[in-house]
C-alpha cells in the first residue's frame, strides 16, 4: 500500500499521524472558502489544506481565536 504523505501548508513540513511529538489535535484540515459574503454560490471557492495545530495556532494574531484544546468531545 503507497504511504499517504501530508505536508503542512505553513511550516511545509510533513504530518506524520506517529511522531512522538505529534500534538493531540494533529492533522488538521484548514479550508478557505473565498467571497464568503455573496449570496451566489457559483461566485465562491473552496479549497483545503492541511497543518500542524501548533502552526495554525501560531499564526494567528491572537491566541484566544483558536480554542480547541479545552473543548470536550461529547460522547467521549
């Protein structure tokens, strides 16, 4: 079976779902859906990317926009 590789679209280093330090939250999937206002769908786009959290958190200007770590699963 051929080995599925994600890179990450910030720091471009892969994903690997079994490295030791992989935070509890990796993978990640960061999709941008562009002319997010308009009331035709057809004049919108959507794309996804993949990221480490520590990345996508680490970007942000503020770190209160990104709160997943505190956040409980229902049912588990």
């Amino acid at each position: 079976m051929a080995r599925f590789v994600l890179s990450c679209c910030i720091c471009g280093k892969e994903i690997d779902p079994h490295a030791a330090d992989m935070h509890k939250l990796d993978p990640c999937g960061l999709y941008i859906v562009t002319n997010i206002l308009e009331e035709e769908d057809d004049k919108r786009r959507e794309q996804a990317f993949y990221c480490h959290y520590t990345c996508i958190k680490g970007a942000m200007d503020h770190e209160d926009y990104l709160n997943l770590e505190d956040q409980t699963i229902e049912g588990g």
